[in-house]
C-alpha cells in the first residue's frame, strides 16, 4: 500500500530527499506522495525512510492504495526497469 501525508506536514524538508523513488514532492500546501511510485520502500529498504524521518509522524499508510508486499516489489521492478 502507498504511503500519504496529512495535513499535520510541518515542510520541514527532510522526507523528499530520503525518498528512493522520487514519489515525494513539494504540493501547493504540503509535500504530497505519488502512489504511482510509493513502494514503502520495498526492493530499496526494509523500512519507509520517510516514516523513519518524519519528526511529526503525519505519513500513514493510504487506505485508497492498498498493495500487497509482491504488488510494491514488482511496482519497484518495474520503476527500477524504465529507469535503466
């Protein structure tokens, strides 16, 4: 499942750069999440870092993209292969 930030972002800046996919990005009033790119991590670390890093703690899990572990692991092959 992608990850999301709510409202409670500070844009305090440090989730964009930890981000191995590039999914993080500055929004209009927030950073925002790119589900499209999100693999918590998957293929990258065993952790989200930008949960690790988070020092309000506002990037849960998003309801509306609910991917199993294999479904994040072949969305990261799949980012990892249009790359190349």
């Amino acid at each position: 499942m992608a990850l999301y930030i709510t409202d409670e972002c500070i844009n305090c800046d440090v989730c964009e750069p930890e981000c191995p996919n590039d999914a993080i990005s500055e929004g209009e009033e927030i950073y925002v999440i790119d589900p499209q790119l999100c693999t918590e991590c998957v293929g990258h670390y065993d952790e989200p870092q930008c949960q690790q890093v988070c020092p309000v703690d506002c990037i849960p899990h998003d309801p509306s993209h609910v991917e199993s572990k294999t479904q994040l692991q072949d969305k990261y092959e799949r980012i990892m292969a249009a790359q190349a």
